[in-house]
C-alpha cells in the first residue's frame, strides 16, 4: 500500500535504513518520469 498522509513521523524509513545497512545491502530512490518514486532494496540473497 502506499500513503499521502503528512502527518507521519518519518521513522519508518529511517527503520528500513538501519536494518538495510545492517545486512549489508543497499537502498535507493528511482523517481518515474511519469510521476511518483520508489524505493528499491539490492544486494538481498534468495535462502536456499
């Protein structure tokens, strides 16, 4: 899902960002010419 609140707090991505760092991988923003953005989390290994 997705929200255009503004009322959040903004810890959520800060969350994401801490567990990212912590196993290594990496996140980015990919904006969409045709409007609006996501973020994309690489680097993450499929269990066996």
């Amino acid at each position: 899902g997705y929200s255009t609140s503004d009322d959040g707090t903004g810890l959520g991505l800060q969350i994401v960002e801490q567990i990212v760092d912590a196993h290594g991988w990496s996140i980015a923003v990919v904006v969409s010419d045709a409007g609006g953005a996501r973020f994309e989390i690489t680097g993450v290994k499929k269990r066996e």
